[in-house]
C-alpha cells in the first residue's frame, strides 16, 4: 500500500484481493502497555534495521518521559529503550517533534521545537548515533525561534536532497512583541548540519492563524508547493518558483471559503495527473457550505494549481480534525481515513471522485483518535498504522491485512 500525501511514501503494492482488506488490532501483541498520554507521534528509522521505529511525545507531567523511542523487532513488536541523558534531564516543555537525517549518516535525528518559557520557544536537534541512542551536540546553544512557534515539519523545500525545516504557529509575535508577518518560519539544510533561517528571502508576508501546512506539486511543475491550513478564515496557497522562492497565489488559485480548517491532505482523486485536495474543518461559515451540516470538503485542482470546491455528502457530517489520504485496500485508488468528533470513518475510494463507507467492515470498534502515523511496519509492502488517543493506554496498533 502506498501512502499518497507528502507526509510519507512507500513503494506501490496492488493487491491480490482488495475486497479482502481490512486493519487488524494488534496493540497487545506488539506494543507495550502505556500510561502516559501521548500528544505526538511519528515513524522513522532509529537503527540500522529497515523496519519502521517510533517516536512518540507524551504530554508534561504524565510521568513518564516526553519522548520514548521504540525500537522495531519484527514479530517480537516494539520495545522500548532506555532514555538517552538528554531525554531524562531535560525539563523544558516540548512542542513538537519532526524526523530528519541532518547530518547525512543514514539515521535519522530528532528536531524538537521546545518552550523554555512563556516567551522563550527554541529549536533543539538531537543527533542520533544510529542504535537510537539521542544526544544533543555539546556546547551547542538551541536555535531561538519566534514565540508563538509551535510546529515544525521536515520537507525538501529546495530540492536539493536535505530536509529543510518548515516552522508554524497560529499565534507568532516578533521580538518586538507585536504579531509576525511571517508566522511560518524555514531554515534552509546548507549540509554539514548547517541550517540557514531564510524566511525573508523565501517565504511572503502572511496573516496570523496557520493550523498546518499540506506540501505536494500542485501547480505541476515538479516541485512542492504549500497548502496552508488556517484555523479561522481563508486557507491559502503558496506556489514554488522551482528554486525555494514562494509567492501567495491565494486571491487567483482558490475559491473563497471561510472557515474553522484543521488539516488537509492531497490525492490525484479523478486520475487528471493533478493532486486535489480534502480539506478537514470543526466548521464551516454558512455562506460557504453546500448544505446545512457540511463540515469536510475537496478541492479540485482544475489545471495549475487553480482549485475549485467540490462538495461530497459521502464525507462525514461531523467536526473533523485529520484527513489522511491512501491506497488501504492496494487497488492503486485513493481511501481517506478521516478524524471526527465521533471517532475514525474509512471511506474506500472507487476512482474518479467515487467513495463507499467501509468503516464498519474494515475497521476495528471505533475510538477517538487525535492523529495518526503511518509505516509499513512489517514490510509487506502495505501501510499499517499507530493511533494517538488522548486517553492513556488506548493508543492503537491497527496492522493492515488482506485475509
């Protein structure tokens, strides 16, 4: 199974029987009882094995470290390791946390967005020895970041093969204390572990507000752009130059909606060879709904870049929080698994903007989740999935299966 949005990808896998398919509960035999309570989580490669390890950031005070790494034994699941020096002394708050191989080793590194204070948000790498042992580099005083910063996503901005760092938040201040024009932040790879802040060259100035950020080639021309996701008022639309260089097409290449927007992931949903978008909101302001309790919506990319709203009543009519786009049943169409307030819909794509609800018979008995990752955690070639609860211990290990 691929996974379609920018977040990830895997080789493509079709099926022998996709009408087989369904995600299996595996938390029990493949992952250690927990009692914290997790806020973020993500796959990445901690060791020099193949399989997909993870990460995952518990909440403060939960009584248990903020990071834990697990470490990937195959049908033996996931253990987890001892806590590096770093992770057991530290005491700031951790924000967030993004996977990247800074220093070009063959192991990923951790990039953690940490408040120090109220007003003091700085950036902290922590390197990794490749036995998912992590440590901060000695003498070597964290990044400061603008207050307000509370995210950060690790995306080839530049093409150039590194990962460069993309930083957001709704609420940004500059040092003078007033909202920033430049609420989204990058720092630019230069190799040799050299991160290079270049917001002012790179990035226009923009509104307050930015929930999340959706990175794919919308405009065709093979390089990534930027959906901008805002949790009050109009999503935007950055398009890539093809050296780095972004410029807000908002006004020309998106329709007008206002709205509470949480997330958004893309998909070439009608086979056009243009990547369209699902677009996940709490709510809708009235003027723009295409029926009374629509809360989810796609946007269809028409040519270049330019997006025209397209309404399904197949989508969920409940506040929803994460859209996450895939091939599940390995039939090379896109499925969406979709957050809501009253837990995980699985709608299975049947090609050119036609879904079918499968949740009931495809998923395990529902749960709230507040987001998920994806790896292929055995490496059958299918995504299988990790589910963050909000509740200590119901954190879920669904394995992708065709039985």
């Amino acid at each position: 199974m691929f996974f379609l949005s920018g977040c990830g990808a895997s080789k493509s896998h079709i099926a022998d029987n996709p009408a087989s398919q369904r995600f299996l509960d595996v938390t029990e035999k493949r992952f250690p009882k927990q009692s914290a309570s997790p806020k973020q989580a993500l796959f990445f490669r901690a060791d020099q094995n193949v399989l997909p390890d993870l990460v995952i950031l518990n909440k403060i005070g939960s009584g248990k470290p903020q990071l834990q790494i697990f470490i990937n034994r195959g049908e033996k699941g996931f253990k987890l390791k001892d806590s590096s020096r770093w992770i057991k002394e530290n005491k700031a708050r951790i924000l967030s946390i993004a996977a990247a191989d800074l220093n070009r080793d063959g192991g990923d590194d951790l990039v953690l967005t940490i408040a120090e204070n109220a007003d003091r948000v700085s950036m902290q790498i922590l390197f990794n020895n490749k036995k998912g042992y992590f440590y901060a580099k000695d003498k070597e005083e964290p990044h400061p970041l603008l207050s307000g910063v509370d995210k950060v996503i690790s995306i080839d901005l530049d093409q150039d093969g590194d990962k460069d760092l993309f930083y957001f938040g709704q609420k940004v201040v500059g040092v003078d204390g007033k909202p920033s024009s430049h609420p989204a932040r990058v720092l630019i790879s230069k190799g040799a572990e050299k991160l290079e802040d270049l917001t002012s060259l790179l990035l226009p100035r923009l509104p307050m507000g930015i929930q999340d950020a959706s990175f794919a080639d919308y405009d065709g021309d093979g390089v990534v752009d930027i959906f901008l996701v805002y949790n009050n008022g109009q999503n935007r639309l950055l398009i890539n130059d093809g050296v780095g260089k972004f410029t807000d097409r908002t006004a020309t290449h998106l329709p007008r909606i206002l709205d509470s927007s949480e997330h958004a992931d893309w998909a070439d949903f009608d086979g056009d060879g243009d990547n369209d978008l699902l677009v996940a909101n709490r709510t809708i302001d009235k003027h723009y709904r295409a029926y009374p309790d629509e809360t989810a919506y796609f946007l269809e990319n028409t040519g270049g870049g330019h997006f025209k709203k397209r309404a399904d009543k197949m989508l969920p009519r409940l506040p929803t929080y994460k859209a996450y786009l895939l091939d599940a049943n390995g039939n090379s169409l896109p499925d969406a698994l979709i957050l809501t307030s009253k837990g995980v819909y699985y709608l299975q794509g049947r090609g050119r903007w036609g879904f079918v609800d499968e949740t009931r018979r495809r998923l395990p008995r529902f749960r709230f989740f507040h987001e998920i990752a994806f790896a292929d955690i055995n490496q059958d070639g299918f995504l299988d999935l990790f589910a963050l609860s909000p509740t200590p211990g119901r954190s879920r290990v669904w394995m992708n299966r065709f039985d």
